[in-house]
C-alpha cells in the first residue's frame, strides 16, 4: 500500500478560494497551459452570461401555437393583434437545445414584460384585452406569486430582455455533452436555458469553441465543480465564468474555425488554439 501512494501521490496546493480540485501531476501541467493562454469568460468585456425569462406561471405565460392563434383570433381589431403578436415570443427551454441547434416545441412567451428603467416602457395590460382575458383565467395564482412585475400581469424586472432580441448564444445547464447554440434573436430562453451575450462576431467564435469535445474536456475535468452522475455535468453560471478561452483576436486559425463546418476539423483547430501561444 505504501508503495502505491508513493508511486501515485500527487501534491496540490489549495492556496485561493476556489474549489478543490484534485489533479495528477500531469492534469496540473495541462491546467496551467490552458490559464496561461486563456482568459476566463468573467473577464472578456462584452461577454456577459444571464439565465432565462422566469415567468413564477409557466402555465399562464407559456403557450403552445394553438393557443398563441386563439388569442390572436380573439383581438378585436387589426391594431391589437398586431400589438399582441408583437409581444408573443417563440422560447426554448434548456432541454430544447441541442448541438448547434434546437428542437423547438412550438412554444411561445407572453413577453408582458416590466420594461427597462429609462429605455423601454413596461407593458400596459390595458392594451392587450385579449391577453389579459387568457391571463385572468390563472388568476389566482399569477396575483399570488412572488416573480411578478409591477402588476401580476407582468413578468418580474429583466434588466437584460433588450439583449434578448439579439444574437446570443443559448445553451442547457445540466447536459452530457456540450449543448451551445448561437441564436440569431429569434427566441427567447425560458429559465431553464441561460444566455450568453455579446459582440456578434465573439459569439460566433465561442459557439465552436464551446461545442468542441476539447473544450468540453477542459471544462468537465478542471472547473465543473464535479460531475452529476456518470457522464452530467452542470453549466453553473459560478463555473462556466471561470473557464479559460483564448481571446478573439481574428487571428487565422479562429476565422477558419468560424468558418469550419466538419467536426474533426473543428476540433483540430480548436486544439491550435488553445496551444499556438503556450509558452
């Protein structure tokens, strides 16, 4: 037994407040290559990472197409569907995202949202009869809710919901394999789907970096703060800020990596990446 431990033991210093993480000798090389080339996404200056819409009444403010048309039908003129279809939004819950893409369940948001303090108004309900006519028939619980806006017909403070109709990346917390997708502004994320914001031609870059096996490697052995199970791990916005990503600086390798559609080559240049400026 001696023998063994003295073979296999390892020293790690535990010298910051960060989580334990216990490394080989070997994992420890490898994790300082990475930092040294790497900036955590905390630190990159537009990129900023938020969770989904939370509504407090999924039942209430999420609605499938039939129901979303039936609402529209209900309007009585052609200024209050307009003003009601602008507002009902297609979403994606975190089990929605896949790879690269999406599976969507034909599901729409009530975005009766509570405004952004000095940018956009809140959303009168006043003005949207046929919402609120749906909205009332969950009555009791959208008024005894915590997450609600000003009026139980509003969806909780979002300081972040014009970033929404943007390109973002969306992607699943809890997943077995890297689950990223970059949206064009086309959806909303509800609460279980968390979004990274920032410059469009960023996103683009992270996407791959992200959804690459390499990246996934990196992330699930050195900052996951453990795995669920066999093969989960957990996207915690307390991790995933912390992982290590070179920086988008147009250099070659990260336009063609941007511009590469086959998976093997992807994950070549995501490799060079991470190893062209490691000392």
């Amino acid at each position: 037994m001696s023998l063994y431990l003295n073979q296999n033991q390892s020293e790690c210093p535990f010298t910051t407040k960060d989580s334990w993480v216990i490394l080989s000798k070997i994992e420890q090389s490898i994790k300082r290559k990475i930092e040294s080339v790497g900036t955590p996404l905390k630190d990159w200056k537009d990129i900023k990472i938020y969770r989904g819409v939370l509504t407090g009444c999924n039942e209430a403010f999420i609605i499938s197409t039939d129901k979303r048309n039936e609402i529209l039908n209900n309007c009585s003129s052609e200024d209050e569907r307009t003003r009601t279809d602008e507002i009902i939004r297609p979403i994606l819950r975190g089990r929605d995202i896949k790879r690269y893409g999406y599976d969507w369940h034909d599901l729409w948001l009530i975005n009766t949202h509570n405004g952004i303090k000095g940018k956009v108004p809140k959303i009168e309900i006043s003005k949207y009869p046929a919402i609120k006519n749906h909205l009332d028939q969950f009555k009791d619980k959208i008024w005894s809710r915590a997450d609600q806006g000003d009026t139980p017909y509003n969806l909780r403070n979002c300081a972040y919901m014009d970033l929404l109709e943007h390109p973002k990346i969306v992607y699943s917390e809890i997943v077995n394999s890297p689950q990223f997708y970059l949206d064009e502004g086309k959806f909303f994320p509800e609460a279980t789907a968390f979004v990274l914001t920032g410059k469009e031609e960023e996103l683009k870059y992270l996407v791959k970096i992200l959804n690459s096996d390499y990246c996934f490697y990196i992330f699930k052995t050195f900052y996951a703060g453990g795995g669920l199970g066999a093969k989960g791990i957990r996207y915690k916005k307390a991790f995933i800020e912390k992982l290590p990503i070179p920086k988008f600086t147009n250099s070659r390798e990260q336009l063609r990596l941007i511009a590469e559609n086959n998976k093997e080559q992807q994950e070549l240049l995501v490799k060079r990446i991470y190893t062209t400026n490691v000392n």
